[in-house]
C-alpha cells in the first residue's frame, strides 16, 4: 500500500495517511489538500461523539464522510430484511 506522510502541521508518524475508521464501515482515506473551516468542522464533528487521534484536516475529512455515511442507513437494519418462513 501507500503511505503519505503530512507535509504542513505535524510531522508526527501517527498523522501518516492514510486514517481508518471503522464506523459505519472500514474507510480508509489519504488526502493531499486544505480543508478552509477546519476549526468549526472539528467542533461539529466533536460533539456527534466522533473520536479524533490527530490535528490532520484529512483525518477530519475522513469522518465527515464516515458520519455522513451512517447517517444514510436504516435505524433499524433488520426491519427492511424479509421474516424467514
């Protein structure tokens, strides 16, 4: 695979890319690029109990898209499932 290291911010080794998350599935996304708003999207990504390891605007990207997807499933998976007869 592809490893790519952050070239503003941190140097640290844990802001290598790409980020995973698990939830709603396993994601993983590298991004080489700015995001404007960071500070606000951080906030709002905070306080939907979203976890974030680093200072990286990717892996902020990253759960935006995770959030954004698992707000696009069923509340209940099973209900849209067929009863076994």
């Amino acid at each position: 695979g592809h490893v790519r290291y952050p070239t503003a911010g941190s140097s640290s080794c844990a802001e290598a890319q790409p980020f995973f998350v698990n939830s709603p599935y396993g994601i993983a996304l590298a991004h080489n690029g700015n995001l404007v708003g960071l500070p606000k999207l951080k906030h709002d990504l905070l306080w939907q109990y979203r976890h974030l390891n680093t200072g990286s605007d990717s892996e902020v990207l990253l759960n935006l898209l995770a959030t954004e997807l698992l707000s696009s499933l069923p509340a209940n998976p099973t209900k849209h499932q067929e009863e076994p007869e």
